[in-house]
C-alpha cells in the first residue's frame, strides 16, 4: 500500500488519501499531521500532510510498535502536540502524531483526539470494504468468464466462431487485445496455430498446419512451450533468458509478452500468449496467474469440443450404417412381400385352371390375377386359328381399343411374337425400330410400353397373351416379363383342357370313365369346401370369444359387462331385487412393472384374475376393465352384507403371497362397491359410483373395500357445483390478490410483496387457494384465475410506490408459448414498471422443458422481470442446469425454515447452509419462507440469509405494507 498525501486526495487516485487531510480541517492553520496505520494481516501505510517533516513521519510508525499513554492530549507541556496509538476492532493498529504552531486547551486535545480515532476507525473500514468489494468483482468476472467458456464449449459453433467467442471473454479479464492459442505434441515436436489475433502481426494462422520445431528453431512461442513454465516481460528480455536469436520473420517485438503453457497430465499440450506491443509492464503475477488459470479451462473446452466433434462423427458414421441397413432391410421386405404376392398369385391361376366352367370366365379370373401384380389395365389374349391363317382375340380389355376385332394373319407385334416363338418386351423406341427394319407393322393406338409372350400346346405357338401401356409413367421390365410367361403357360393348361372337352364328343366310351372321375373330384372339392365352411364358423366363433374377453387372462371385457349390466337393471326394474357391482383395483402394480418388468406384470394379472374367481360365486360375473382393474358384478342378492362379505374374500384371496419372476410378492387391492338404485339408467353410472367408491378405500389406505353412499354422492355434487361457481367467478372478476410481506431479516423492512390468489365466494366468503385450487387444475380453469391475478397486481403497480410483487407462475403457463409476450403486453397497456414485478416459478417448470423455459427467462429479464425460484430444495434441484438460467433470487422452502428449530435442526442447517453456498456462487440472494418464530429467524440471519417471509413479519392481506427499496436496488 503507498503513501498518501492531501495532494493525491485532491486528485481523487484514492479515497485513503483525504484521511490527513480531513483530520487538519479541525486544526489551527499551519499544522501537520502524519498517521500511519498497520493492518490484521501485517501490511503498513501512512497517510499524511504535504509538510510534514521525515521525524513527524517517523514518530507516527515508531508509535504502531508501542502503547505508550497519548502525549499531549492532557499533558500541558505538550500542548502544541499529540502523539497516540491505539488498536482497532479487526486487530489492525493505528497511529497518529501531530505538531500544531500554538498550544491548544487539553479539553480541545482530548476532543480532538477522539474525534481523529473515530475518522480513522471509519476510514479503514472503508478501504477495507473497497478491497473487498474489489476482490468480489474480480471474482465474479472469473467466474462468469468460466461459465462463459463452458457454455461455449457445449454450443453448437464452428471452432473458428468458439475460438473467437472464447477470445472476447479474455478481453475482458485482461488486455487481450493481440492473443493467441497454440497446440503443441511434444513427442513429434510439432505445434498448430489453432488461433491468432494480432492488429501489428500481418500473420494469418491455418489450424490444420502443422509446424515443426526443427523449421522455427527462433520461435519464442516454441521456447515457451519446451520451457514449460509461464513466461512474462518484454520479447527482448525473454529471448536473452531463453537464448533464443531475434528472428524478423515471427513478427514485431512487443513491449510486454505473456505466455503459459496448458498442461495435460503434467505434459505440455499447448500454450496461451496475450502482448502489448505499447505499455512495458503491463501484465503482473496476478494476470499470469488468472491466465493460467483462463489456459487450462481453454483446453478443457477445446478437449470438450473435440469430443463432442468425435461423437457428432461417429453418430454420424452410426446413422449412415443404419440407413443402409434399413434400406437394404426395406429392400428384403419389399422382395419378400412382393414374393408373396407372387406366390398367391400362382397358387391362385393354378386354382383357376380348375375350377373355372369356361374359358371365358377363366379369361377373365385370370386378368384379375394379373392386374394384382403388375399394371394390366390393357390386356388382351390372341389366338391362332386352325389354319393358321387368321388371328382371333378371345379376350381383349383396352382403355383405346375397345373392340379389337379378328384380322388375317399380317405383321403386327402379336404376329411377331409368334413367329418368333419367345416373349417381346419393347418401348415405343423398340417399336419404331422394328417397324423401321420392316419386321413389324403395328396395329391399333400406340402403345408407350409393350409385352407380349407366347401361348403353346403340344409345343406349337398357337397364340399371344399381352399387356400394354399408354402412358409414360408405367413401364414393364423383365420380372413382368417373367410373371407373364408364367400366366401363358397356364393359359395354355386351360386351352389344352378346352381341347380335351372338344374331344369328349368323339370319345364316347370314356364317358363314363370321365365322369366317375369328375364325380371323385366333386366329392373332394364339395369335402374341401365343407371343411373351408367349418373353419370358418370356428374362426367367427374365435373373433366373437376375442371381441368380449380379454386377451390376457380370457375374462369378460368391458364391452360383455357392460352388456350384463343393462340386462342387471332391467331385471331389477321388473323383479325389485337388488344387484352389485364390485371395482377392484390393484395396489401399487406399477411398482412390479417398473422393478421387474411388463411380463412380470402380466403374470401377477393372470394370478389376480385366478384368484378373484375363485373367490366369488358361481353365477357372480368378474371381468378385466384394463391394466390392474377388475369388476365383479353380484347378481342374486339379498342385501349389501353379502356384496361385502364377497369383498372381504377377495381381499384374503388376493393378499396370500405369491411368486413373480423368481421374487415373492405381497399383492392387495382396494375396492369399491355400488349397489343398484333405481335412479341407475346404465352400467356405466354403476361403475362410476364403484370406481369412486374405490378411490375412497385406496385414499384410507389402501388394501380394504369401501361404499358408495350419498356422502360420495353429495360430494361430487358439491364439486360440479364448485366447478359451476368457479366458471362464474372467472366471468364475475371474483378473484382478489392478497399480498404477504417479504422483510429484511437485520430490520424488519419490508422490501416487496408476494401476491397470493383468493376467491371471494358469494355464499362461502374467503376461499383459500386449497380449496379450489386441485379442482381448478384439473379443469384447466385455474390458469384463467392466475391471469385475474396478473391483472390485479399489474394494477397495482400502474399506481406506483416503492418495493416489488412476486406472482406464482405454474408449469403449464411455461409450457404456453405467449405466456412472456402476453404478460409483457399486460405491462405496457397498464403502464407499470417491469422491473417492480416477480415472477416465482418451481424446479419442474425449469426442468420440464429447458430450451423453452431459458428463452422465457431471458425475454423477461431483458425487459426487467426477474425470476425467483420457490420452494427450493424440495423438486429436483438440478445443480448442473441451475448456472445456465437467470435466477435472481432462491426461496427457501418452508419445510427447511421450520426444521431449524427442533429435531431436526442439524440437517435443516445443514441444507441451508449448502443452499447459501451455492447462492453465494451463483451471485444470487435467498428468502427464507415460512418465517413464524423470532428463533427460525435469528438462525436464518446467521447462515446468511438476508431476507424472509412468513407470519412473524405478516398475514396476507388486501392492502400492501409501506416499503423501503432493498440494498441494490
């Protein structure tokens, strides 16, 4: 610490030189005063008057050594001056000696004096704050610089963008303005200029090349890096130390070069450099120390970087493999499907030769068989007559031709094919070749594409069957080719069985033969076909049994009870005899799917169902509903003892242990019984009331069986009606804000508010929010009463005054996409000022959606609305998300705040010390809530918590405390 002296006070370099100067202001014209003072930590400095002489200054630090009595406070023959030391309360010294031109009386000594002791006291605890204060900031610029780097490390940037990102966060921790980053292997002696910024060095630094040692042997860069230990002082200093030659050629000298090398496992990676080609000694040890610090977060990002590059590669290298797995797969289940298809096919014409009356029908089947596989819009079949002479269409579908009619026997394409005696596939280009060398002459409309093969018998070509097109988009190829060779060839079966009939009017001795043999085939075929009707009344049979049972167990569904149920309440309307209906569901299963898996789970519901049949009735009907619920549905009663009695036994049943996937279990159920009323007019009414009914048991524990009765009944009533009311109280403007002081621990002061929803009832007065607010939920009304809130404080800011108000915001307002922009509009129409307004938001609502909840923040924060946490410590408490949102403040939650006193002392401290910790980190403060004795707040103070809410500073109430702006605002 340096001398100070009135005339560096006047300048203003720094507020502990005005101290002697303060102090001569209450001293007689032409006085001198030196103090010098000694900290805790053993540092001395002095302040004192430009004409005080050596021996005054030295008679001040002579006194910080001894504590003497004070000379010339009381003493006469020292009147005209004063000598003192004394010790201050941070075990830091101080001292004083003034020399005044005249005697001044003791009593104005003795005031004087203590007034000077209390000047000094003041202002080194003001020095010392500065410091502080200094430090702080320091820190903090540290650490956001970190964040900063870390944050970019994880982005998405190109390394060029990252490297100048991480640039600019140098910048503002030191003079950075020339930097630059090398990697270095010091095993091949090679090192790459990853980065480089200089604004007096023209060089421009390629990442990919690489430099070896032996080519830049003057390089000051290499020197630092086979040094291994920081560098600092100018480039001619360095390069004498280091023996390393001047070398024009790796740019300007710099008046001030900084260099630290980043380590990897205590091997040398790389190095960091800043320079200042102006000022000599502008880096000190504390920058070095800070950038070495800085260097080995750099790596780390880079290391991060590389990583996360080396994994977006070899995803990347994972996905293609996928894709042409999957392509080749789709390709195998295209080819298989499309096998299949052939195979019906022929499976279909080899039926058809058999079973078609005519050729004619035939024909056609055959046509259908083929449309299935390929396209055989037009399609036709050729035949040659007897002769030979004439060419005869049996068969002929076209979208042009429509009637193709029989012609002599010429040139066109179906005479080319048989006189070529194999298939023709041709395109129009094929087409007007063969017409071009004269080979063909085509008939009728041009077709795009065509194909035609031939029909044989007794191997003589003796016709044609095609297939055309007309458009461009539909082509044939050689698989259509092939199929159709296929389709001709049992064509030819059918004309050859043609043949063989023709044939029957001249074999007449074989008739009889023939037709025994036919009869056979009609008795088979006729036998086939009853068995073909046979399986499928079992198969009807099967779908009806799968449509009302479950799969799972094979009890009745929903569908068949429900149908049960309706022939209930008839016969009950008729005969006046009462029935029940049992839900049953299942204690904690999915507990057992989520430890030991859904097949497990599936055991257990096969076991379940075993055993609640065997526990009711013979005629009592029980059927799975789906997942773990059951309903047994008891006919044949005389009163409600015999449907809990049945209850009872299905309980006992179900709570014997029994063994699922090699662990033994414990299963218990809860249920609920309603017993028919005639104002029933469905099942589904009855099973509502059960299923109520067994809410209730599982609510008192679980493991038992419970009524409906018109408790529950009236219940649900005063629900709907709750339900109506709210609706009317949204429409009404029935809700009002009540607001809860948040005060300053040290004093008291309330600092702002939070606002709390009420509902003023017509007919039930006050509402609390848990009184309406799980109903308001579940109908999703509860959001429209939290924007009436909104409103009504954005109100009360419009009128201005001092201190902020904190709203709730729930999880599914972050989900709503708007939810900023429609508060932020609220804002500017009422005219009220953002930066007065909280909003108090829970762990899940961050966590739900994290890229969505952090563009959220940051637009509020941008225009001044901060964002508490509540209920801290409670949720998930996700630290390694926490830095990255902007949080202004945590709350405590209340449930700590009343374990700080009690039993459970020891670990509520303990949490919200950690909780300090970490807000102490973040730069943030905390509030207590729950505040509602003096004791909770007497701890909270002395963990460091600065503020606090609850009933020892205040109820809700409608009208607002007076309030005092907190410390920084």
């Amino acid at each position: 610490m340096r001398t100070a002296t009135v005339s560096d006070a006047a300048e203003g370099a720094w507020p502990g030189q005005a101290l002697a100067a303060a102090l001569l202001e209450a001293l007689p014209a032409g006085s001198q005063i030196a103090v010098s003072w000694r900290t805790a930590q053993g540092q001395v400095a002095e302040s004192f008057t430009p004409g005080a002489d050596g021996a005054l200054r030295a008679s001040a630090l002579d006194r910080l050594e001894c504590d003497p009595p004070a000379i010339g406070a009381s003493d006469e023959r020292y009147a005209d001056r004063i000598e003192a030391a004394w010790w201050l309360q941070d075990r830091s010294r101080a001292s004083l000696a003034v020399q005044m031109p005249r005697a001044l009386p003791a009593w104005l000594r003795a005031g004087w004096l203590a007034m000077a002791r209390g000047l000094v006291a003041a202002e080194l605890a003001a020095l010392r704050a500065h410091a502080r204060a200094e430090a702080l900031e320091k820190s903090e610029r540290l650490q956001q610089a970190l964040f900063g780097i870390a944050d970019l490390a994880g982005s998405g940037l190109e390394m060029s963008d990252l490297l100048s990102r991480i640039h600019g966060v140098v910048c503002g921790l030191m003079y950075a303005e020339n930097f630059y980053i090398v990697l270095y292997d010091d095993i091949a002696d090679t090192m790459r200029f990853l980065y480089f910024a200089d604004r007096h060095d023209p060089y421009v630094a390629n990442p990919l090349q690489v430099i070896r040692g032996e080519d830049m042997p003057t390089s000051l860069t290499l020197a630092l890096l086979r040094h291994g230990e920081p560098l600092q002082g100018s480039s001619t200093q360095l390069r004498e130390r280091l023996s390393v030659p001047h070398d024009e050629r790796h740019g300007p000298d710099s008046a001030d070069w900084l260099g630290v090398p980043m380590r990897r496992e205590e091997r040398v990676c790389g190095a960091v450099v800043v320079q200042n080609y102006d000022s000599a000694d502008s880096y000190g040890e504390e920058d070095r120390a800070l950038l070495a610090f800085v260097a080995q977060h750099i790596l780390t990002a880079l290391d991060r970087y590389r990583a996360r590059e080396e994994l977006e590669r070899r995803v990347a290298e994972r996905t293609y493999a996928l894709q042409l797995s999957n392509r080749d797969l789709q390709a195998e289940i295209i080819e298989r499907q499309r096998a299949e298809r052939l195979q019906r096919a022929l499976f279909r014409i080899a039926e058809l030769t058999i079973t078609s009356d005519t050729l004619e029908r035939f024909y056609s089947q055959v046509h259908d068989v083929v449309s299935e596989l390929l396209y055989a819009r037009n399609f036709y079949i050729a035949l040659l007559s007897d002769d030979g002479e004439r060419l005869q269409f049996p068969y002929s579908i076209d979208e042009r031709d429509m009637i193709r009619e029989a012609r002599q026997f010429a040139g066109g394409l179906t005479e080319f094919v048989i006189r070529q005696g194999r298939p023709l596939l041709a395109d129009r280009h094929r087409i007007a070749e063969l017409n071009s060398r004269g080979e063909v002459r085509s008939h009728g409309s041009a077709a795009h594409c065509w194909l035609g093969v031939p029909l044989y018998r007794d191997d003589a070509v003796v016709g044609v069957i095609a297939i055309q097109s007309y458009s461009r988009a539909i082509s044939f190829n050689a698989r259509d080719q092939e199929l159709l060779t296929f389709v001709a060839h049992h064509i030819s079966i059918g004309l050859a069985r043609k043949q063989a009939q023709d044939r029957l009017l001249t074999a007449h001795g074989e008739l009889e033969q023939r037709v025994a043999s036919r009869t056979r085939e009609l008795a088979h075929t006729n036998a086939e076909l009853v068995a073909q009707i046979g399986e499928r009344e079992s198969a009807e049979r099967k779908l009806t049994h799968l449509a009302l049972h479950d799969p799972l167990t094979e009890l009745p569904n929903r569908s068949q009870l429900l149908e049960r149920l309706d022939h209930a309440i008839a016969r009950a309307r008729r005969e006046q005899r009462p029935f029940a209906v049992l839900f049953l569901d299942l204690d904690r299963f999915k507990l057992v799917n989520d430890s030991v898996g859904h097949a497990a789970g599936d055991e257990l519901l096969v076991e379940s169902s075993r055993r609640i049949v065997g526990a009711v009735r013979g005629e009592d009907m029980v059927a799975r509903l789906g997942g773990d619920e059951f309903a047994i549905l008891v006919e044949h009663i005389d009163g409600l003892n015999v449907a809990e009695e049945l209850a009872q036994r299905v309980l006992r049943a179900l709570g014997e242990p029994c063994w699922v996937a090699g662990r033994e279990v414990f299963p218990s159920a809860s249920v609920g019984i309603a017993l028919w009323h005639p104002r029933y007019r469905n099942g589904i009414e009855l099973l509502r009331d059960a299923d109520a009914a067994m809410y209730r048991a599982k609510g008192a524990g679980r493991g038992r069986f419970a009524v409906f009765d018109e408790e529950m009944r009236e219940q649900a009533v005063r629900i709907l009606d709750l339900e109506a009311d709210l609706r009317r109280a949204i429409n009404s403007d029935a809700f009002i804000a009540y607001y809860q002081p948040i005060v300053r621990l040290d004093d008291g002061v309330a600092i702002g508010h939070e606002a709390l929803l009420r509902w003023r009832h017509e007919k039930r007065g006050l509402l609390l929010p848990r009184e309406f607010i799980g109903l308001g939920e579940d109908s999703g009304l509860i959001e429209e009463a939290d924007w009436i809130l909104y409103g009504r404080v954005i109100e009360e800011l419009a009128r201005g005054g001092e201190g902020y108000i904190s709203v709730n915001v729930s999880p599914k307002h972050f989900r709503a996409g708007d939810f900023a922009d429609r508060l932020l509009r609220m804002l500017d129409r009422a005219g009220a000022d953002p930066h007065r307004l909280r909003i108090e938001i829970t762990e899940v609502a961050l966590l739900d959606d994290v890229p969505r909840a952090l563009r959220m923040l940051r637009t509020l924060r941008s225009h001044g609305v901060l964002a508490q946490l509540d209920d801290f410590g409670t949720g998930f408490s996700a630290l390694s998300y926490l830095h990255r949102f902007p949080i202004e403040c945590l709350k405590i939650d209340q449930s700590f705040v009343a374990g700080l006193v009690g039993e459970s002392r020891p670990e509520s401290v303990a949490v919200v010390r950690a909780i300090q910790a970490l807000a102490g980190t973040l730069g943030i403060h905390t509030i207590g809530e729950g505040v509602e004795t003096p004791a909770q707040r007497a701890v909270l103070r002395e963990l460091g918590c600065a503020f606090g809410q609850g009933y020892l500073f205040g109820r809700p109430a409608e009208r607002m405390r007076s309030v005092q702006p907190a410390v920084g605002e």
